[in-house]
C-alpha cells in the first residue's frame, strides 16, 4: 500500500520522469549556431546550409534546432551576438564572414565551423589547411588562381582599358597575396593598377572619388563580407561612369555589377552540413582538412552591360554560368 508521503515523492519527482516539452533540449536534438553579419532578408547562404543538413537527416524541431543571430551588417554587433549564442550552449556554432573572431572571443570551447572569404591561417583560425591542429575548420573561399582570372576577364570584357582600380580592405586575411596575384596578372596583360585601401567607414566615398581624376577605366574588387554590403555603391559608382567592375562573388552582379567570377557560395556554405554531421558523430574538428572551393561560376549582368555600353564578347558569354536580364 502506497502511503501518502510516498505519492507525493512521486509527483514531486514527476517532471524529472516525464520532461515538460519546452523545458530543455530534447534527448536527440542537437543545438547549432549560425552568426553572421548580415540581415537575415539578405543572406543568400542560411538556406543552402539548412538544405545540406536536410540532406545528411537533420530536421528542424525532430532533431535539430537551429539559432541564428544577425548583426544586419553592424560588425560593432557581433561581440554581444556572440556572447549571447555561446550562452545557449550549442553543440557547433557555424560564422559567415568576420564573425569567426567575435566566437572565438566568447568561447574556445564549442568546435566552430567557419565559411570564410579569407586565410583561414593567416587570420589564426588554423595552424594549416590540412591540419587545423584547433577547434575549427570550415571552408575558405580564397582562390589566387581566379584572382588572376578575373583581370583576364576584365580585359577581354573592356580590351581598351589601360588602367585598373583595386578596391580592397588590407586587414582581409590574405589580401597581400590577392594583390601580389592581380598585380602580377595585370602586368602580364599591360595593364596599370592603382591600390585603394579600404580600412574605415568613408574611405570608399573617397576611393570612388579619386578615380575619375586618376581616369581609372575598370574597378576590380576583391570579394569578402563588407565589400559585399557596398557593392550597390560600387554598382551606382560604376553605371555612372561608364566603368566596369568585376568581382569574385555572384551577389556583386545580382547587385547591378557587371560580371563576376568566383566560387559558388552556396555551394560552399551548403557544404558546411558535412563538417556539422562529421563533429556531431565524434570527429574532432582538428582532425577535418579546411577545404577550398571545389565549383566556380560566372554571372554576367546584361542590363549592367547595356547600361555602360558594352557589347559582352562571345567568347565570355558562351562560359556564363548564370545571366541577369
């Protein structure tokens, strides 16, 4: 016979027997975190990583969750954004852009998977590409061999230019080497480079205009997170003055620029899903080579074309992976 001090240490040890729903992480489900600059009605690269892990059987209320922060491009955010995910605890939290460091900040506990537009090494998120040697790893969209590429692209697009402007931040981890690469690239086809640094708010304002007194004849931008947030300004700059820019991202056309050529994106942040699976089933992210881009695409902008009157050469065209109407 079941005593009356007994049934209450029963119900009273009830919610330990039977969690309530919405009481604690269900056994099963795995918390990953996403941060990143941007606005979330801007991001072209949430989806693609939901996708990949929708692939690999990780569903959304069943057997993941997923905490995503937005800074809606203001860097000055990130510190607080990522301070308040490692509060929740998340098993792997995933950074777009310059948000790595602001993570690594709050915590060098929780393996972190990072899509990168820079040097993973260089900016200290890994000892080396095949060994990470840490608690990161991720994708790196950096690529000199396209950095070249597309110099070649902007001379075969414009054959007449003479004069190249470089738009570019100098604290993007492996920019020295894109520049070496395009200065190198720009000298086998006779062209003359001129290097606008990009360190501060406003420094773009006036990088933009200098160039007509320096009568600059093409833009050529190096592709990373803040570059991206201003490509409209560069798209504006450029239909106006009648000259064109190139850049290795297809948000830089999508956004009124003429041509890009670069890694496919949300392929690479699609692929991040396989570095989630592999750490949530025992891998040590130190023991997960980072990877480069593995596809590259072309997106040409018709109407971007059209407006600075210029005819895109056949020769370009047929290579297009994408064309914006």
């Amino acid at each position: 016979m079941t005593t009356r001090r007994e049934t209450l240490a029963l119900l009273a040890s009830a919610p330990a027997l039977f969690p309530i729903a919405g009481w604690a992480q269900q056994p099963g489900t795995f918390k990953i975190g996403w941060i990143s600059l941007d606005h979330p009605d801007e991001s072209p690269f949430y989806e693609p990583l939901r996708a990949g892990l929708r692939d690999l059987g990780y569903v959304e209320g069943k057997n993941l969750e997923l905490l995503p922060r937005w800074a809606g491009g203001a860097p000055e955010r990130l510190d607080a954004l990522a301070a308040d995910l490692v509060s929740q605890n998340p098993r792997i939290i995933i950074t777009q852009g310059p948000s790595a460091r602001a993570v690594r900040k709050a915590s060098a506990v929780i393996p972190l998977v990072f899509g990168l537009s820079g040097d993973p090494v260089e900016s200290g998120l890994v000892e080396s590409l095949a060994r990470p040697g840490g608690n990161n790893t991720g994708v790196s969209f950096l690529s000199l061999e396209l950095v070249g590429k597309r110099m070649q692209m902007l001379k075969e697009l414009a054959p007449a230019i003479r004069r190249v402007a470089i738009l570019t931040r100098p604290d993007h981890p492996g920019e020295k080497r894109e520049l070496q690469a395009s200065q190198a690239a720009a000298k086998l086809l006779g062209l003359e480079v001129t290097y606008f640094p990009i360190v501060k708010p406003g420094d773009l304002n006036e990088a933009l205009a200098l160039m007509p007194k320096s009568r600059m004849e093409a833009i050529d931008v190096f592709p990373d997170a803040i570059m991206l947030r201003n490509s409209d300004q560069i798209a504006a700059y450029s239909i106006k003055h009648k000259v064109p820019a190139i850049s290795g991202w297809s948000q830089f056309a999508d956004r009124g620029n003429i041509i890009t050529y670069g890694p496919n994106l949300r392929d690479c942040f699609r692929r991040l899903a396989y570095y989630i699976d592999r750490i949530l089933k025992g891998a040590k992210p130190a023991d997960l080579p980072v990877e480069l881009p593995t596809t590259v695409e072309m997106v040409l902008n018709l109407k971007t074309a059209k407006a600075l009157g210029i005819t895109i050469p056949q020769s370009i065209l047929v290579r297009a992976n994408r064309v914006i109407e």
